[in-house]
C-alpha cells in the first residue's frame, strides 16, 4: 500500500509550474545532461532537512528510499 512519506508531504507544496517556468525563463536546463534541476532542488530541500554536512550524506541519505523517487517525480 502506498503512504506519503514526511518529505513528500512536504514538498508536495512547492510550486512545480512556477518552478519550471523559471527553470525555462533562465534556461537552466541548457547543459544539463541528466539530472535536472527539479532533482537537483530535492536533493538540496533534503540535504537541509537532514543536516547533511557532505555530498556523500546526501547521495546516501537521498538513495535509501529509491521506491519514494517516483512519488517525488525524480526518477
């Protein structure tokens, strides 16, 4: 059975449209290769949430619940 989890039930408020027409205004995406910028904000929403203090934390961290990256849109 699927839950939200606390981070989704979080982020689930932040503007994904106004995001992506910002992204797009600016260009963001232009060079990006694979992990894009609505990946790139979660990952650094969760790193300040968790009191990541290194990348590898964050990798670690992020990648323990894979099954939730579907839910976040961050396949």
């Amino acid at each position: 059975m699927f839950s939200i989890s606390r981070f989704h039930a979080l982020t689930k408020h932040l503007p994904r449209g106004v995001f992506d027409r910002a992204v797009e205004r600016c260009e963001a995406d232009k060079y990006s290769k694979g992990f894009g910028r609505w990946q790139q904000l979660l990952a650094m929403v969760y790193a300040q949430l968790s009191g990541a203090d290194s990348l590898r934390t964050v990798e670690v961290g992020f990648n323990a619940q894979t099954e939730h990256h579907y839910h976040l849109d961050a396949v």
